[in-house]
C-alpha cells in the first residue's frame, strides 16, 4: 500500500483479526507475512497475477520499493521485514524476473514515465535477455514515439544484441522500424527515397544489418555524408559483425556515391578515416590501379576482421592481394613492420627469407597480432633473438605474443634474476601459453639459482600450478593473501591448506578460493556449528573448486548440524531415501538449486541420477508447461530424459528452452533427437525456415536429414558454414561435414590445369579458400585430390590441416608425401617444419622419424601432443632426440621429461630407472597424467619412492601428486594404505590399476 504503516494501524488490523474471531499474535502476523512473500517468490506465476490485480497507486508504490528503495527493512509498525534480503532473492530468481518483466510491460508506461519504464527494463532485461526477449513478447512493446524513453529503450536493446536471438533481433529491428517510420516527415520520402535518415542510422544501430539490400541503395546520398560526419559513427560500424558481404559492398556503394573518394589516402585522413575506421574495409574489392600506400593502409585497420563472424577465408583472400599490392616495388624486410596483422598469412618460407634486423626492426607490430601459428612464431622468435644475440629481461619483454617461440633451453640459459622479472612483468601474461617443457625449463633455473622463495610469491594464475611439491616443500614464507593470485593443483593445496592453518585463521584460507581444493573431511568433520553454517557460502562459490569427495563430506555435515536448512543441491550427493524430504514446499527450491549446479560437478551415479531426474519430473507435475518451468530448470534441463522430452514439454516451453539446450555439454544422440522433433514441429519443415531460424537452431541442425541439410546449404551457404565451425569433430555431424563439403568443393571447383602432373588432369585439387572454409569437413578429400594439391597451397594451410582429426592413414600418408615433395629430404626438414605437421606426422615411419633433426624438445614436445603413436614410433622419437641432442637417459633434465611427455611410456625398465631422481621429482606431476602400461608405471612408482619414500608411507598431496604412477601400485601396497587415503587416488589413478587388483 501506498500509506505509512503506524503503530495504531497494526493495532486495528489485530482488532479485526479478534473480531473474525481468528486469534493472532503480533509475531504469528509476522511470520505470516514473511511466509507469504516467501511463498510467492517461489511462484512466479502467482505473484504476477497478484501483480497484475494491483491499481495504478499500488503498482507505483511496488516499483518504487523494488527499483528505487534504498531501505534495509520495511517498517510496518511494530513489524520489521528484512527487505535488503528479499530484494535480492528477487533479483536472483529467473522466474520472479520474468514475472517482474512482463508485468512491466503490461502496467508500467501506464503508471510510471516512460523514462522509468525504460530504466526498470534494463535492470530486468541485464539479467536474462535471452530467456525474456522471445520474438512474440516483441509485440507487446510499447509504441513510445516519445523521443528520449525510444532512443534509452533502443540503446538498451543495442547493448544487448549478442544476448538475444537472430529471431528476436529481426523482431526488435521490426519495432525500431515502426516508430522510426512513425516518427519521420513521410512525405518527405516516396518510392525512390528511404526513410533511413543518418540518424535513424545512429539509431538503429548494429540493427542496421536488417535493412533490406535495396533499402539501403535508396538511402539519400545526403543522410550518408552526415552520417560520415558523425564523430560515433565508425564506432558504430566497427560493430556490425554480423554484416553480409552484400550489405557491405550496398554500403561502400553508397559512401563512394556521396563523393567520399577511398582512392585518396589524403581525403580519407582528412575526413577523420572514417572508411578506413570501420568493418566496411573488410569488403572492398575494388584493387584496379590501388598504390602501395593505399594497399598499406588498408591492411592495418584489417586488424578488425577477424571479429567478423564467418566470412575469414574471403578476408584472407583480400589480405593476400592488398599484401601482393603493398609490396609492389619494395621488399618484404623494407615493409614488414606496415602490413599488420596480414604478416599471418605469411608462409614459412616467406618468414624464412626476412632477415634478422628487419624483425628486430617490425617487433612492435609482431608483437601484437593474433593468430599467429606455431611453426610462424619459432621462425620469427628465432630472428628476433638471432638479432640480439643475447637473451635479456628487456628483449624477452619486447616479443609479446613471440615469447611462445624462445626455446626451452634458451630459457634455461638465462640469468635466473632476469627470469625471475619476467615473472613479475608484463610478460608474465604470456607464460600460460607456454608448453609445460618451456614452464619447467624456467622454474628448474630459478629453483636452482636460490632465488626460489622470493619468486615463488611472485608466480600468479595458471604457471604456479607448474610448481613440484618437492620444491614447494623446501620453501618457507607463505601466508594466504599470497595465494589469492594463483591456481593450485590439488597436491599443492592439500600442503599448503595444512601449512598455512597453523597461523591463519580457517575464513582467511577458505576466502581465498583456490585453497579449498586443500580441505580435507577431517577438517569439515571437526569445524564447529556456527562456523561451519557461515563458510558454507565459501564452498558453494567455490563449488566447481571441490572434488566430488569434498562435496560428500559437506553434505553429511551440513545433514548433521542443520537438516532443516540445508542447500537442496546437497541432497544429489546423499544416499537416494533423503530424496523423499523433497515434496511440497520443498520442490521449487529443490529444482532451483540443481538448475544453478552443475550436475556433473556433483558426480552423481547413474541410479542417483536416475532418481533425481525422477523426483524432479515429480515436482513439476509431470510436464515443463511453459517458459517458468524452463527457468526454473536452468541447467537440469541438459539431463532430462528424451521420453520426457518427447511427451511432456510443451512447444511454448521448447521454444524457451532453444538457448539453454545449445548451452549442454553432453546430449546424448536420444536427447538431440527428442530436441530435432520439438524443433520441428515449432518452426515447421527446414524448407520454409529462414536465415534467422536457422541461425537460431545452431547446432542442432546436424540432425537434419541429406535432403534438409541441402535445401538449407543451397539457400543459407554461409549461415549452415558458420555452424559448422562450432560442432566438433566429424562423427556428431558426419551429414553436415559432408553436405557442407559438397557445396563448398563444387561451388568453387579447381580443376588442376595441363601443365600440371599428368595423373592430376582432371581432378579437382583444394584451394586455400576452400580449405579455410571447411576446416573439420577437409576430411571428405579423396587420397587423389590431396596428392594434386598445389605446393603454395599445402605451406600456407599445412597447420589447418594437421588439426583435422578425422583424417584417415591413407589421407595422412598423402599429406605427408606432398611435405616432403615441397620441403625436400627428411634430414633437411628444420624444427617448425616438423611442428606445422600436426596429425599428419603419425604418417612418418619410424625409419623416416630416424632422418629427421628432433634435437629440440620444444620439437618432441609438440610431437608427443599426439596421442596415436604406436611404440616403435614412440621408440623412434625418444632414440632420435636423444642421439641428436647427444643425451642419454641418465642427462635428462626435468624440462626433457616433460616435453617428452607420453613418449616416456615407450622407455623400458632400465631407462626409467637410470633417470636422475632430482628431476624425477620436478616432473612428477606431469608424468602422473601419462596413461602408460601397467609394467611402465611400475617402474615409475619405484622411481617416486626413490622420491617420497617407501609407498606406505605416502599421504594424501603425494597420491594427488603422483595421479596415474599409483595405478602401478601392486596389491600387497593398496592393502596396506589406510582407507582413509583411498579418496586422494586421483581418478585417473584408478583407471590405471587392472582389473585383477581393483578387486
């Protein structure tokens, strides 16, 4: 109500109360109405229809407390209501957002000012633009032509344009239209004339990619020239990445038209560089008697490009003629450090031909791009530090992005104080992005320099995670506000947690995030009450931190110290009869506290999860009714069972649930299939859908059938091509791959001409372009059509197509003939030759692995990323690196063992065991992720006890440290650990014990 509560008002409410006869008490009347508002937060569809009963007084009076109010507490006279705490569990629910949604919708331009209106809608709409924004509450927005409220309004929607569906976006660009159109002198326009004016270009925004093609043509030439004027308007254009190339070249047309002349690098300074500002450039094809400098300029804002979606081939192909342009007259080393981020399409061999001071000289370009591959970064790096001659703090500081290709040894050959600022400086942004060879090389040299304690506080994120435990034993200094930066494996904080709680308090450990992975049950057992109900919210944030153990031992605590109010997500993890606790009330708090976790996180079994999905199914009544059902099932949904899915949800809750769907992780094929049939009857045949539909489907249309998948290819090549790139490898989506194949390979067939080998007459050969385009669906080339590859096609797409992991042996065998056809003999091949080849270097035999030069462990470390060696390959590799680099086992440094990688399970007993124990120790961590044979991680578990002592003696951060070497554990050992131990085996480990001893 809109009146001040008084003491004497309760008074004569409770009056009332007696008169009814109805006997209350002032605290029975408080906890009524919290009972009520907590009732009502847990149904949405209630508390809209008690919304939607309120007057415009009370409306008002509502608002202004959930949106205005800055109070802490209601006051009702004598009655106080924590208001700060129900606000917030408001804000945090879908479906009371939803509610609060569509209710303003329907009251609020009626009772408040537009103004407000647009404010309260973006506070909604910045939780959950996705689920609320569906095409058909569209229609429900308000006709404001007032100026202010439309234009905040449509600024809200811009900002919100990735969060929305394409659907939904043709929906609101529909809207603007309306009242643009509305608002503009009509009569001003006609047939000829567009009512896009510049402004309504300002406003529309990156809705501006609906216009229609020959909407756009009409715009008058004027409206373009002071739209150019604008001092946002690249800011603008520099967002559209969603254009077309079509609408593209229509807006170029009409920017040449209105007199701006983009030959003129003079002009295009001078009126503020606005062509060259903007994702336009992306498009221009005009390259008729373009100069270098004009070639030059161009490429440098083609930077932006790559934030386009889809379209990359195209762009490669224009940045390849601008490069061809730009170098006209001049040399690759004169103009190096001018041609942007087009330096990435450059071939090795290019790259090969730039002398040294020419990259010294380019560095600050270099530096900075994206993209770069592998192969392209250890040329360059190896230029750069050719130049230098000797590697510095400084000079490591000056590569960025280049710092990936300085080699291990190269690091370990620094001054340990030099590297230790390289760990404090800006480079220590790039050290994650180093292989783990390169991260030891660098610990083992500060570890052996002394300097090690004062570095170890020093290491942030991810490269801590690189440190031995052996190491982190030795040192001294801790405290937990040094933790807060850095990511622990779980050995590292089981120590630590244990280390630091002898002088920190328990909330300062727990506070800092990743120490939690270090909390073990005994201690959960042991925390007190009311310390424990107040850290809980630490481990719930942290939830994804814990291992399903953790979880265990929460959950019976928390049963144990407070069953009443324990978080329902904790019941997954209990045995399945506490599930009966669940009914009633309990529901919706149940189904919301699962839809918020994820599932997989909890590690339920199959029986417990089959009980959940059940009770759940329960709670709902049977059926997901509508769009309040999808919310409150939020993550849930992913694990629904496909009969369900088929009976039981309505398609106004499939079309709620489209975005949430795309989001799971792991559908079965039943689920997907369930999902397709939905879809289909929602949107109708695939012949009838739109490019708007389609993109909305995404993913799903894998499981469409030949003939649908062709319709839609034929109509939406570039859409059903975009898709593509986001469905992994070819056995989920073997129809698509192929029918994305078809019309690409027959769109732009490139029959190899006569002057070619006389075998590939005929055949149609792979371009670049097509290659680019097809990533994954490469794999559809038959053996024939790769040997006719050309040679400048193979260098500059042999890194894409060594990531293709559906190549077969022969496809392999192919691409590896063609690399040694184009780069010679076997011996002559350098390092990032070896490197580029990705998968189609399982194609070597072993007496082609014996030729190469595999002196560098930065080389073998990328070789041992494949996991498809057989053992005389792996033999081959290890006896190549080490006679090349002129080691034995015994000479291995921690860094070799690492970079070696699953190599080492091709070492035999007596190798393993002439390993120096030191480095054994320092690489420990990394071979405990190696899926050996069981005889090899016998070998490795007497290497660890040379390490931590006899196997017995071993507790919980040593097992967690080791991971699968316990899997070579014989089965007097495992009788012997405590059982209290059996939760630190990592699970891994366990996969790694044969059968016979599991038992």
């Amino acid at each position: 109500s809109s009146n001040v509560w008084t003491a004497d008002m309760l008074t004569k409410v409770m009056a009332y109360f007696h008169a009814q006869e109805v006997m209350f008490t002032l605290s029975s009347l408080q906890m009524s109405i919290k009972s009520y508002l907590k009732n009502l937060l847990y149904q949405p569809r209630q508390l809209l229809s008690e919304f939607q009963q309120l007057d415009q007084q009370q409306f008002q009076t509502a608002m202004k407390y959930l949106f205005n109010s800055r109070k802490d507490h209601l006051e009702m006279g004598n009655i106080s209501l924590d208001w700060e705490k129900t606000r917030e569990r408001i804000f945090q629910s879908p479906g009371v957002n939803r509610t609060l949604f569509l209710v303003t919708l329907d009251k609020c331009f009626l009772a408040l000012s537009a103004l407000d209106c647009v404010d309260i809608l973006s506070q909604i709409l910045h939780v959950s633009a996705v689920n609320y924004l569906q095409p058909d509450v569209i229609g429900s927005l308000p006709n404001i032509v007032l100026e202010d409220a439309f234009r905040n309004l449509s600024t809200v929607f811009k900002d919100l344009y990735d969060k929305t569906s394409a659907n939904t976006q043709r929906a609101l660009y529909g809207w603007m239209k309306q009242i643009l159109q509305k608002s503009c002198n009509m009569s001003e326009f006609n047939e000829s004339t567009s009512w896009v004016s510049a402004e309504n270009l300002w406003i529309l925004g990156r809705y501006m990619v609906h216009l229609p093609l020959e909407e756009i043509l009409k715009i008058r030439l004027n409206e373009i020239r002071l739209f150019i004027s604008y001092d946002n308007a690249t800011k603008q254009l520099d967002t559209v990445y969603d254009i077309t190339p079509e609408l593209a070249q229509a807006f170029l047309e009409r920017i040449n038209s209105s007199g701006f002349d983009m030959r003129n690098t003079s002009t295009i300074y001078r009126q503020g560089c606005f062509f060259f500002s903007c994702l336009l450039v992306c498009f221009y094809d005009d390259m008729e008697q373009m100069d270098a400098a004009v070639a030059q300029a161009l490429l440098h804002q083609m930077i932006k490009c790559n934030q386009l979606r889809g379209f990359q081939a195209e762009v490669q192909k224009l940045k390849s003629q601008l490069l061809n342009i730009a170098m006209q007259n001049q040399t690759l080393n004169d103009i190096l450090g001018s041609l942007s981020d087009a330096v990435v399409g450059l071939t090795s061999s290019q790259l090969e031909s730039l002398s040294p001071e020419a990259v010294h000289n380019a560095i600050a370009t270099l530096n900075r791009v994206s993209g770069w591959a592998k192969s392209q970064v250890m040329i360059l790096s190896s230029k750069y530090l050719s130049y230098e001659k000797v590697l510095s703090f400084y000079n490591v500081s000056q590569m960025g992005v280049l710092v990936t290709g300085v080699s291990t040894q190269s690091f370990y050959s620094m001054n340990p104080k030099e590297l230790s600022q390289i760990i404090r400086g800006t480079t220590s942004q790039y050290l994650p992005d180093l292989s783990p060879a390169q991260q030891q090389g660098i610990l083992r040299k500060i570890a052996a320099s002394g300097d090690f304690s004062s570095s170890v506080k020093d290491i942030q994120g991810a490269f801590f995670k690189e440190i031995p435990l052996s190491d982190l034993w030795k040192q001294t200094g801790y405290n937990s506000s040094m933790m807060k930066e850095k990511e622990l494996r779980r050995s590292q904080a089981l120590y630590l947690y244990e280390l630091l709680s002898k002088k920190n308090y328990p909330v300062d450990l727990l506070s800092t995030g990743q120490l939690v992975k270090g909390v073990t049950c005994q201690l959960i057992e042991t925390m007190g009450t009311d310390f424990f109900l107040n850290a809980f919210k630490l481990f719930e944030k942290n939830l994804h931190l814990l291992s399903p153990y953790q979880i265990n031992c929460l959950a019976w605590k928390f049963w144990k110290v407070s069953n009443a109010s324990i978080p329902p997500f904790l019941l997954l993890v209990l045995p399945t009869e506490y599930l009966q606790y669940v009914s009633g009330p309990l529901c919706v708090p149940f189904i919301e506290s699962l839809g918020k976790t994820k599932m997989d996180l909890l590690n339920p079994s199959l029986h417990k999860k089959n009980a959940v999905l059940q009770k759940v199914q329960e709670c709902l009544n049977g059926s997901i009714a509508d769009e309040y059902d999808v919310d409150l099932l939020g993550n849930l949904i992913c694990y629904l069972p496909p009969a369900f899915l088929h009976g039981r949800m309505s398609l106004k809750a499939m079309a709620a649930a489209l975005h949430q769907f795309k989001l799971c992780q792991q559908l079965s094929h039943e689920q997907k299939t369930e999902i397709k049939y939905k879809l289909l009857k929602l949107y109708g045949s695939p012949n009838n859908w739109t490019a708007e539909t389609t993109v909305d489907v995404g993913p799903f249309i894998a499981l469409l059938s030949k003939g649908e998948l062709n319709i839609l290819a034929e109509k939406f090549p570039d859409i059903i091509l975009q898709i593509t790139k986001t469905i992994g490898p070819i056995s989920s989506a073997e129809e698509l791959l192929s029918t994305v194949f078809e019309s690409i390979s027959n769109a732009t067939a490139n029959i190899e001409s006569s002057l070619t080998r006389p075998d590939c007459m005929g055949t149609r050969a792979p371009s670049s372009g097509q290659i680019i385009k097809l990533a994954e669906a490469n794999v559809f080339w038959s053996v024939q059509e790769l040997k006719c590859m050309d040679a400048g096609t193979f260098d500059k797409n042999v890194e894409l197509l060594g990531t293709v992991s559906g190549f077969n042996s022969s496809q392999l065998v192919a691409l590896k003939e063609k690399a040694k056809q184009i780069w010679g003999s076997l011996p002559d091949w350098k390092s990032y030759h070896i490197v580029s080849l990705g998968r189609i270097a399982l194609a070597l035999t072993e007496h082609e692995i014996e030729e190469l030069d595999l002196h560098s462990i930065d080389t073998i470390s990328v070789l041992s990323q494949q996991t498809e060696w057989t053992l005389t390959q792996a033999r081959s590799i290890l006896q190549g690196f080490l006679e090349d680099s002129g080691q034995t086992i015994s000479t291995l440094k921690s860094f070799d063992l690492v970079g070696l990688g699953a190599i080492l399970c091709a070492l035999n007993s007596t190798e393993i065991m002439s390993i120096r124990t030191a480095e054994f120790s320092a690489a420990v961590a990394r071979i405990g992720l190696l899926f050996c044979s069981t005889p090899v991680l016998r070998q490795f578990k007497m290497m660890t006890e040379s390490v931590f002592g006899t196997a017995t003696s071993w507790n919980g951060s040593i097992l967690q440290e080791i991971g699968t070497i316990a899997g070579g554990l014989n089965e007097d050992e495992l009788k012997a650990f405590n059982k209290n131990l059996m939760p630190y085996f990592q699970p891994i480990a366990i996969r790694c014990i044969p059968p016979e001893i599991f038992q």
